[in-house]
C-alpha cells in the first residue's frame, strides 16, 4: 500500500471516529433540550391523571312561541295575559351515539350570587339570603315540568313545560328558569374520572310579564357589618332590589372611613353587575389582609346602572370582641397558606433534585458508553491502517 493510500485510508477511519462523537454531542444536546419537557411531564402527569372527564352529553334549546318578545335571545322572554296557561317547550337531545342518558330539569327563581351575577338555577351557600317571603310570585308555583327525562342514543324529546300566570295584576318581571343537568353516579363518575369531575349544568332562564310598563329598580342597603369570606376579613355590605325589574350593567364605588379621623382606610371599585327582580347579595369590600380594630366607621357608597343610580351613607360599628374573634381566623389563615407553600416547594426541590440525579445517571450512562463505543472503533480503525500499511 502506498503512503497516499494509507494517508486516504487514516482520513476514512478519523471520519468514523469523529461521525461516533458527534453522535454522542447530539444525544447529550437532545438529552438536555428535552430535559425541561422531561420536568414538565413529572409535574402533569398528576394532573392528567386527576382533570380527566366526560364531555357534554345533553343539548339544550329553547322551542320559541308565538309571543316571544325576542327571538334574538336564548332564553324564553314572554308576555302573557293576566291569569293564563300557557305550554312552551324545550329541546333536549342525548349526544351520546352509544349510551343512554337521564336528565334533571328543576325549575327556581333568579337569584344573585355575591358577585353579582343572576342565576336561574336552584341554589345554595353564599348570596342565598332571600326568604320564600320576598317573592311576590315564587316562579318554582308557576311552573309545571317533568323533573327528569330518559333519552336512547341520539334520541331527542321535545320536554313541555306548563306555566301559570298570576291571576294579580303586576308590572315588571318575573325572573326565573330551569337547570338542567345530566343525572351521573357521582361515586361511579369518580373512580372513573379521578378526583377531579366536571358537572356540567345548563341554564335556561325565563322571563314573564304581563305588560310592556316600565319599573325603575331600587337599591338598598339593608345592613352593614365586620365579616369575612374564604376566613378572610371584609367589611360586608348587605344589598336588596325589593322591584320586580333588574338592575342592569352596575357600577358600584366604595369608601370605609373612620368616624373620628374621616380617613380613607379601605375603598372598592365593581362594574358590570347585575342583580335580578326582588333579590339580594352581598358586597365584600376587602381589607387586603388588614386586621379589624375596634372603633365606629363610615360607609359611602355610589352605585350607578344603565336604569338607575343611588348614594349611600351609613354608619356602623365594630366591636371589640367581634374584631378579636375575627381576627383570630384571619391569622390562622394567613398561616396555613404559608406553609402549604413551604411544602409545595420543598416537593417541587425535591422533585428537581431528582430530576438532576436521573439526568446525571443517564449522562454518566451514555458519556461512558459512547467513551467506550469511541475507544473500540478507535483501535479497530489504528488496527485496520496498520493491517493495510503493513501491506
């Protein structure tokens, strides 16, 4: 063999030894660049587990009558005569090409949740304060409807609903509706879905008059106490619409000040709230994780809506035991979330670490195995020139 043959065949074998460490450098560079999708899949891998659930199996939609104000809308807006009967009719369809479904329909007055939203559909807990007593006409009496249907595989029923109109004169609306819902074995549902289940439950509201009359709304402040929501303090503001109408698209600004000093101590600012006909909610003005402290307080307060406005200015008091007792559960919950997050990093450090010590093993792993993949082809190639230098 001559010397420029030898030369030709070194180049071949020093392009295997330098194609075996570039394919090592692209594993480690690959390692490295999946390593952060690696960490995210640990952290998801829970959560895929948990957040799994059915999709919506049920559609829902409004079969509109001849006297439906607005066909433009989703929901049912009538006029009916003072003392009239009258069937409407709602769609519900089963989605579902292989499973059958049982459907809940349950019918409730529009009530307003502290946060300022009308719903129509039976509820509990917080911004429930209405009694039966401060309705007028209790939709749940007006209405006639079956409480659950069955529907086969993609069958769809048209549901009939009978509604009673008062037989008493009235202005304003009569706000009310339906919720409807698919009937699920909840501890079935969980050992299928995990811990984390999604219940889907439709709204259809429905709105009746008697006449086109307009009725201004009113705002009231029925009282104005030291409380708190989620164990943290608020100063909270009791607020009632007595009128059968809505209050639409409110703004509401809020001061507490102190008596003695007429200092600004806590302020709130809404927009876009609504509330239904005859309901009531509170409004939180939060302290932002100051304590109560014992004293007399003013509250000033103006709300504005597209159909009214109205100021308020109303004193109360705090007492010394009250602030006490609530100040202590606000203490203790401004503790607990300090030390659920000192253990939610102490598991994502630990999780971290290792993560590092996986990454490492596998980089020793794979450093040590192309090292010795290197040294092999290495020697056999030095061995394969020499072969063919000795020729």
């Amino acid at each position: 063999m001559s010397v420029e043959e030898a030369k030709y065949c070194f180049k071949e074998r020093f392009k295997l030894l330098k194609e075996g460490k570039e394919s090592m450098r692209r594993a480690v560079i690959f390692f490295f660049k999946s390593f952060p999708m690696i960490m995210s899949l640990l952290f998801l891998g829970v959560s895929v587990i948990l957040v799994h659930g059915e999709e919506v199996q049920i559609g829902v939609q409004a079969v509109f009558p001849e006297n439906q104000r607005n066909r433009e809308v989703g929901f049912f807006d009538l006029v009916l005569e003072r003392g009239a009967t009258q069937v409407i009719e709602l769609e519900i369809s089963n989605l579902s090409k292989d499973k059958s479904v049982v459907v809940l329909i349950e019918g409730a007055a529009a009530t307003t949740d502290n946060g300022g939203v009308v719903h129509y559909v039976p509820r509990q807990g917080d911004g429930v304060e209405r009694g039966e007593s401060r309705l007028p006409f209790p939709f749940e009496e007006l209405v006639t409807v079956s409480d659950s249907i069955k529907l086969g595989p993609g069958e769809v029923k048209i549901v009939p609903i009978t509604i009673q109109m008062p037989d008493v004169p009235f202005d304003g609306v009569i706000a009310g509706g339906f919720g409807i819902r698919q009937e699920i074995d909840l501890d079935e549902a969980r050992e299928e879905a995990g811990l984390i289940l999604n219940l889907f439950n439709f709204e259809m509201p429905v709105l009746l008059r008697q006449n086109e009359n307009i009725l201004q709304p009113e705002l009231q402040v029925v009282e104005v106490n030291a409380s708190q929501w989620n164990l943290r303090n608020i100063i909270a503001v009791h607020l009632e619409n007595p009128q059968m109408m809505f209050i639409n698209l409110m703004e509401i600004q809020a001061y507490v000040k102190d008596e003695v000093t007429n200092q600004v101590l806590f302020e709130h600012h809404l927009t876009g709230l609504q509330m239904a006909p005859n309901s009531d909610f509170v409004l939180g003005i939060p302290l932002n994780g100051e304590l109560f402290a014992e004293g007399d307080y003013i509250l000033e307060m103006e709300a504005t809506a597209r159909n009214g406005a109205w100021s308020f200015t109303e004193h109360f008091r705090i007492e010394s035991d009250q602030a006490e007792s609530l100040n202590r559960i606000a203490a203790v919950e401004e503790i607990i979330p300090r030390e659920s997050t000192k253990s939610y990093y102490r598991v994502v450090l630990l999780l971290i670490l290792s993560g590092m010590m996986i990454a490492t093993m596998i980089y020793t792993f794979v450093a040590h195995y192309e090292k010795r993949k290197h040294k092999e082809v290495r020697e056999v190639a030095i061995k394969k020139i020499l072969e063919e230098i000795g020729e």
